[in-house]
C-alpha cells in the first residue's frame, strides 16, 4: 500500500530538485550589475516616504480578523448552496435551511456588534 506513492514521491523529488537548480543556475549564470536604482525599494513608481519599518496600528490586524470571518463563512456557504437542491429532495430542506440562516444571523450579530464599537472606521 504504502508502495503506491513511491511514484508521488519521486515526482515530489525531482520537482524539487528541478526548481533547486534552476535557481541556482540562475543565480550563478545570471548577470550581476546591482545599482542605487535597483536596490531601492519599490512602491508603485512612487519615491518612498518615511521607513519601511513604521508599525500597524491594531485597527488594520482587525479589519483583517473581520475579512479572515467573511470569507471563511462564504467558503461554509458555498457548498450549502450547491447541494442545497439535494437536500430539497430528501425532504431536509427546511431544517437545512433553518441552520444556514442562523449561521448567518449569528454572523450578522458580530458584524452589527463590530460595527457599533466602530471596528470598522478608519481614522
């Protein structure tokens, strides 16, 4: 049994070992000529301001929670509503249906919540 991923191994192997040595190749072979222009940090075309090293306030790490929340209750939802015809036609589409809206209710509470304590102004 185990014998049957050898192949799946070996093709993990040499794609590794390809990728390994095409950068190393690239790296020895390619051309070096590093200059103030291409060292500098790039931000858009624009010339950077300040350092690259100011800190995040809280807010931002939140904004980020609350998106992480969103898109994992679409990925919940996603196969909810491809199967949701099958549910229809064992006869458990109401019970399906109840749980999917208090999931989303439950979510649309934390969202008001998030809202109301201003998670989501920008300053």
């Amino acid at each position: 049994m185990l014998t049957d991923f050898i192949p799946l191994l070996l093709t993990m192997v040499l794609a590794g070992g390809l990728a390994f040595t095409l950068l190393k190749a690239a790296e020895l072979l390619g051309p070096r000529r590093p200059n103030y222009i291409k060292q500098r940090a790039y931000e858009s075309g624009m010339d950077p301001v300040g350092t690259a090293r100011e800190r995040y306030t809280v807010k931002f790490y939140l904004v980020a929670m609350i998106f992480i929340v969103f898109d994992v209750e679409v990925v919940f939802l996603y196969p909810w509503a491809v199967s949701y015809h099958d549910f229809l036609d064992a006869g458990a589409g109401a019970g399906v249906l109840g749980v999917v809206v208090l999931f989303i209710l439950i979510l649309a509470i934390g969202l008001l919540y998030d809202i109301k304590k201003g998670g989501l102004e920008f300053d």
